[in-house]
C-alpha cells in the first residue's frame, strides 16, 4: 500500500513538473478522479432505478403499509401504525374456522398503542390483505399517481402523529393538575385535624 502511495505521488510529481501545473493542482485533480469514478456506478444506478422506487409508504385499511422494491418486485410489505410507527400484530385466525367471506376478518392490532384495533380487511386473512395492499401499489404505479399518494401519505402521517402529540400534552397537563390537586387535600387533612 505505502509502495503504491510512494509511486503515485512519485507519478504526480513528474505529471507536475512535466506540464509545469502546480503540485496542490494535480493532487487535487488525482483526488477529483478518483471520487469520480467511486461514486460513478452509484450515481448510475440511482439515475437508472425507476421513479416509483421512491413511492414506498401507502396509508389503506387506516394503516401504514412500507414496503421496498426488488428489480420489479414488492418484497418486504408489511403494517405499521400510523401514530407510533411500531410494526403492527395482524390477527387473521378467525379466517380459518368461519367458511363464509363475510366472515373472514383480518384485523390490525398495535400493541405499543394499548392493543386496540387501528384497522380491518374484511374477505379473507393476511394473505389476501398483502395481496389487495399489492394490488393498490402497483393500481398506483401504473397510472402514475404515486408521486401524489406519497405526499398525501406524509401529510396524513403528520396529522396521525399531531394527534397523537396534542394527546400527550393532555396527559401531562393534566398530570400537572392532579399534582396541583394533591397539595390541596392535605392542607384540607390539615384543617380537619386542626379541627379536631
Ligand atoms: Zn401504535
């Protein structure tokens, strides 16, 4: 390595001299090329990479769906709430007892959200609600509206995440008043032992 290091700067050097270019301006140079031709085949790839790789969020069913892309394949979708952004448990086990559609429910459950159900596909289990969240991307791919899609899912994010932080200030305040509360009843304790 260092042998190496010593004959490119012995190259530069003579580089320098032979077109009377300042050394500082070859150095420069060498480094300038060299970035160039690392960052090259990166820089290609992300021109030549479809425009929907950037569409990779969908709120459908009141959850969050995140998914990547592998050459021209959805791989790794799966549900996330909305407000905390944990990765949502999926309930489908009724579907296997119930033989009638309308009775086959898939539901979507955020245990870091106190376990409630945040959404629900009524049809069939999980499978068949990947497959309907599949169908919706690729819906959106193809007639191009995904550019939109993905903005209005960012704002609908902010508005989940508003809500849930305008919540929290809530539980604090009122946390505060319970504290603000609590002085009170012993000063009253106070009166009535000094009452008594
Ligand atoms: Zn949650």
């Amino acid at each position: 390595m260092e042998t190496f290091l010593e004959k490119l700067m012995d190259l530069l050097t003579r580089v320098s001299e032979l077109y009377a270019i300042p050394q500082w301006a070859v150095n420069a140079g060498a480094v300038t090329i060299f970035c160039i031709l690392v960052a090259f085949p990166f820089l290609v790839r992300h021109l030549l990479q479809p425009k929907y790789y950037r569409f990779r969020e969908l709120i459908l069913f009141k959850v969050l769906w995140r998914w990547k892309y592998k050459k021209d394949d959805v791989v790794g979708l799966w549900c996330y709430c909305p407000k905390c952004q944990a990765m949502l448990m999926v309930d489908d086990e009724n579907c296997r007892s119930n033989e009638s559609l309308q009775n086959k429910i898939t539901y979507f459950i955020c245990n870091e959200c106190g376990g409630n159900e945040l959404g629900r596909v009524v049809g069939g289990d999980r499978r068949y609600a990947l497959s309907l969240v599949k169908r919706e991307i690729w819906r959106h791919i193809k007639e191009g509206s995904f550019n939109e899609i993905s903005s209005a899912t960012k704002e609908a994010l902010k508005i989940y995440q508003g809500i849930e932080a305008s919540k929290e200030e809530t539980t604090n305040s009122t946390t505060l008043h319970v504290k603000i509360d609590e002085p009170k009843t012993s000063e009253e304790e106070d009166v009535k032992k000094d009452g008594i």
